[in-house]
C-alpha cells in the first residue's frame, strides 16, 4: 500500500476543491425544504463521470455530508426539515431559535454534526467487518422488530397527548397500505386508479406535512400585514415586526467546554445508536435521530427538558444524522448492500469508475478504501469551517418578514415535489398534506408519529409476512431469535419504561 500516493489523492488542490464545491451544494440543498441528499447526488452523479475518481467521489460525498448537516439549518430556524434526517432537529431547535438563540442552535448544529460524523467515520475504519457481519445476520423477524421499535417512538413524539399521537399514527399506517401489495402484488386502497398503484411518495407528504404546512400556520397567526402595520406608524416610531425569529444581542454564541463536557454519554449513545441503524439496509437518519433522540431523552437525568428547546437534545439528533452516514457507508462498502438511497447512488458512481463495493475491494483495492475513509475526514473537517461562516449568513434568514419566508418555502417545497419524479400527482399530494398539515398544527396533534408510520408501515407489513413463513410459522419465530427477542424488549422498555421509571421515582419520593 502506497501512503504517500494516499495522502496525495485525499489532500490534491482538485480533489480539495471539488470536495468543496460539493459541500457548498450540498449546504444549499439540504438547507432548501423540499431539496434532499439523494437528489443532489442523483443529478450530479453524471457530471462525476468526466474527472478523476478521489474527485468525483469527493463531491458527491462533499455533498452527502453536507446535505444532512445543512438540513438542520431550516429545521432550527423555520421548524421546516431540509431533509428527513433533520425531523427530530424540529423539536428543540426551533424552539432555542424562537427564545432569541438562533446562532447557538446553529453552532450546536454544525459542531455536534462534525463530531457525529467523525465518530461514524472512525466506527467505520476500525470495525467496518464486524458491524457489516451484524447487519447481515439480521432475517425477516429481525426486520420486522427494528420496524416496531421505531414505531414504538410514536409515543415519544407524541408530545402533550399520547392518544393524538397514535391517531395520527394509524392514519399513517393506512397511507403506507396504499397501492400493491408488497407480498402478493394485489392492488390495496388503488379506487381504480392507475397513479395510485405505486402508493404515495413519502418526501412529498413530508415536505407538506413540514413545508407548506408550516408556512400555511404561519400565514394564519399573521394578524395583520407587515406594510399596513407599519404605515401606521409615525417614523420615530417605525420598529420591525417581529414575527420572525429575532437574536438576542446578549445570547451566547456557542456552548461552554463544560457544556459540552456534560453532554459527552449523550453524544457517545447518540453516535453509537446512529451508526448500527445506519448499517442496517433500509434505515437512515430520520429514523437515527427519533431513534437516538427518545432514548437519550430516556436515560436523562433532565428529559422533562427534551422537546422544550433543550441544547442536549438538540445536540443529540444532529451528532445522529451524521453519525448515521458512517453505518450505511460501511454496509454499502463491505456488503455491496445500500445502506440508504445515498449510498445506493455512490454504488452507482463506485462501479462507474470500476471498483465494485463488497469484501473484494477491500482485498482488491484498499487504496481506494482509505481514501475514501479519508476525503470522509476532509469533508466533516471542510463542514467545520464551511459552517461556522455558513451559520452566520444562515442565520441572517430569521430577519425576513414570515410572509417572505412563508412564500419562499412553498415555492421550493412544490419545485421539490415536482422534481422527485418529475410528477403533477406528487404537487397535489404535497399541497394536501400541506392543508393537513395546517388542520393538524390547529387541532394541536403532532405529525412525528405520520412520519414515522409512513416510513416504517411497508416494512413491518411485508417482512413480518415473511417472518410467518418461516418454520415454525408462529409467532415463536419472534422470541427464538436472540436479535429479534432484544429488540422486543427494548420496544417494551420503551414503551413502557419511562413510565415504570416515573412511577418507581414517585414511590421514593413518597
């Protein structure tokens, strides 16, 4: 192996640059509701094909990392995720925004990302066989149970009203039925319809539930007009109204070291939950963040803090989102398996420059290997600097009039919708999840729990149909497994643990 041809593909001045150029898209993309990773990586993945490989890989892995970090930014300052791996960031982050902090919400952003993309990588240099051998052990009745362990979060993001919570969860669970039937291939739900035949696209029902939802709600609470208002005023006494989120001069900027100090078991948990999910095939970091953020909110001394503009909590979900990309590039590595639909673009642009991803290359080409564990390190290190300057131009967004903000964020959550598939149906389902959306926010219910019904509904469905065709064809098959068996009791630890806890705590109490 040949070290200094390494360094010089991972530190060239053009792989540098297109690195760069990459994670300046990718801040864009992921910071523009309606806009994801996949997508940015879908486009440019051509443009790739004409430069070297440590270039082109560069970028596009510029742009993965940088598009799940940017996603937070929309999540902390508008309540809108810029990706789904930045739904979780929605529970905190707008909330320590709306308080006067915006530009601490957006440090914690950008320096818990870093970390938990760092954290992801050196999982994946230092135990990337082990982790893919787990991930490969896992058969229908373990799939089955990670799908009811995330839907079991349904109750954490839930908020005030459990039974909302799971209300608007079953209404996910019917939309996930929507179309053929994953097993038998019977149209379900279809009223005879061809465009229903594939059921409905999660993201455009995300970026209505969350774009055109929120921006809907915001127009609502606008009493009157911001020009009509301020006509109204003499000039000495012309002010800005403040309907946008407005920094308080005297906020701190950035956490202590002995903030950040208090906060390392909940990072480390954090990170290490993030990077199994992330190696399981089918997952990401939605699920990473709701995943990590309910467990870290369960073992907390403060979780009462949680969902309340917590900085941990936020902390929490972005170290998540990164650490999450390191378990599904090691799955995609070793086992040729994506991961998620990013890593399933990158075996693309991997077996266009000739190197197949599973255990041969890692015998065949370790070069190639460590350098993209390196260009990996370069881009959370890139995203550090990029960030912090990003954060303050970011952050100027939360002086524009909501009307602005509101009219912006419907344009390119539709462009969004559109783009996907480049369909008119997929418009129409984002406008009506939006005016839901709206009703939702109005009637008080939460729309975590459709989310995560949405995403998981198609997955228990047809691999618990699997699992009962395994002998012996009982629901035994669930508890005879040792993966399956932990993963339903830590459903019912879930569930039911911080309630036991609280209950426990009272009697002592007493």
């Amino acid at each position: 192996m040949d070290w200094s041809n390494i360094l010089v593909s991972i530190f060239s001045p053009m792989v540098l640059i297109y690195t760069l150029g990459g994670i300046i898209l990718g801040m864009f993309i992921g910071a523009m509701p309606g806009l994801s990773a996949t997508m940015g990586v879908a486009i440019l993945l051509p443009l790739t094909f004409w430069v070297e490989p440590s270039c082109g890989l560069g970028m596009l892995l510029g742009i993965y990392n940088s598009a799940i970090y940017a996603g937070g930014i929309s999540a902390i300052l508008l309540g809108v995720p810029g990706t789904p791996a930045s739904i979780a960031s929605t529970f905190d982050g707008v909330k320590i925004s709306k308080r006067g902090q915006p530009t601490l919400a957006l440090w914690i952003n950008t320096f818990y990302s870093v970390m938990g993309g760092l954290f992801g990588v050196l999982l994946l240099t230092v135990a990337s066989f082990p982790i893919a051998r787990f991930a490969l052990k896992f058969g229908p009745p373990e799939y089955t149970m990670v799908a009811v362990f995330g839907l079991s979060m349904m109750v954490a993001v839930s908020g005030k009203s459990v039974s909302k919570g799971i209300f608007v969860g079953f209404i996910g669970l019917a939309l996930s039925m929507v179309g053929m039937d994953p097993m038998n291939g019977v149209k379900r739900f279809t009223f005879n319809q061809f465009i229903l035949i594939d059921g409905f696209s999660f993201v455009p029902i995300m970026i209505g539930l969350f774009g055109v939802g929120e921006a809907l709600k915001q127009f609502s609470e606008s009493p009157v007009s911001h020009t009509k208002f301020v006509k109204k005023l003499d000039k000495k006494e012309k002010v800005r109204i403040s309907d946008f989120i407005a920094e308080d001069k005297n906020a701190k900027k950035k956490m202590t070291w002995a903030e950040r100090w208090k906060t390392k078991w909940a990072f480390l948990f954090a990170s290490i939950i993030s990077v199994f999910v992330g190696a399981i095939p089918g997952t990401g970091g939605d699920i990473a963040s709701l995943v990590s953020w309910t467990q870290c909110r369960n073992i907390s001394k403060e979780k009462e803090k949680y969902g309340e503009g917590c900085e941990e909590a936020l902390a929490v979900t972005c170290a998540a989102n990164n650490a999450c990309i390191g378990g599904a590039m090691t799955t995609m590595l070793t086992l040729g398996i994506p991961g998620d639909s990013v890593t399933a673009i990158l075996i693309g642009a991997l077996m266009m420059y000739n190197y197949t991803p599973g255990p041969l290359l890692f015998s065949e080409h370790p070069d190639m290997v460590i350098i993209l564990f390196g260009i990996l390190v370069v881009c959370n290190i890139l995203i550090l600097f990029t960030g912090n300057l990003g954060s303050k131009l970011f952050a100027q967004f939360t002086k524009l009039p909501r009307s602005w903000i509101s009219v912006t964020i419907i344009v390119f959550s539709l462009v969004g919708s559109y783009a996907i598939q480049n369909s008119v149906f997929d418009v129409f389902v984002c406008l009506v999840a939006g005016l839901f959306g709206f009703l939702l926010a109005r009637g008080d219910f939460p729309t975590g729990p459709i989310v995560l019904a949405l995403i998981l509904g198609e997955m228990v469905e047809s691999n618990f149909i699997r699992s009962m065709m395994l002998p012996p064809g009982t629901y035994s098959t669930f508890f005879v497994r040792p993966i399956s068996l932990t993963l339903i009791i830590l459903t019912v630890l879930s569930l039911f643990g911080p309630g036991l806890f609280k209950l426990i705590k009272n009697k002592k109490l007493k």
